[in-house]
C-alpha cells in the first residue's frame, strides 16, 4: 500500500514561529471524471510490476530478468499461463531468468511456477 497523502513535520528551534504562508486551498466538489474502474485485489497486485531487468552497460541491451511471482500470478488458469508464456519467451530470446517464488503451489500450478515452466 502507498500513502495518498503524506505530511511531514519538522522541528522549528525553540521560541521562532513559522512564517505566515497563506490558507490552504481545499476542492469543494470532487472532479468529475468519465469513468471509474474499481479493481480487486488480486488484479490490483497483477498491474503492479514484478520484473527487474538487467541490461549490459555499454550498449543497454537486457541480459537478464528477476522475476518475482506474486499469489496473483497463481489465482487463475489464465495467469499461469500468461507468467509461463513471459518466461518462456525470454528465455527463448536469450535471456537469463532469475524466478523468485515465495508463494506455495496452487491447484493451477500443483508443481509449482518451476514446474509449470519447466512442463
């Protein structure tokens, strides 16, 4: 979770007073906007980015992937599927993978995400 709104408070020396910066201006309606998704957890965490890339220094082409696998890349038939396909094709291209999966096997993945790929 990230925080929308983050204050800070800082400690002024002892006996000065804070200059007067003006009010705050607060919206009194909402924005309007067209549309409005409202997201479950488990797609939620699916948009998130789980892959770090590792590129060469001299000419930035990527070597290597970590890929960390999340409970929502396991919730569904479909999203084994489409993290075995991501795999797979850069492996294919090439590609060192480093997969970290902290998450137990699920009943679409019974031998794990190592095991699905592997298959």
């Amino acid at each position: 979770m990230q925080p929308d709104v983050l204050t800070l408070h800082s400690q002024l020396p002892f006996g000065n007073e804070p200059p007067d910066k003006g009010g705050v201006a607060v919206a009194e309606a909402p924005p309007r906007v067209a549309i409005t998704q409202r997201l479950t957890d488990a797609e939620a965490f699916r948009l998130k980015r789980k892959t770090i890339a590792i590129h060469q220094r001299s000419n930035d082409e990527p070597v290597a992937l970590i890929e960390i696998v999340s409970p929502a890349s396991k919730d569904r038939e479909r999203s084994v599927q489409e993290f075995v396909h991501k795999v797979c094709r850069s492996l294919n291209g090439g590609l060192h993978v480093l997969l970290v999966n902290l998450a137990p096997p699920s009943r679409f993945d019974p031998s794990g995400m190592h095991g699905a790929i592997w298959e």
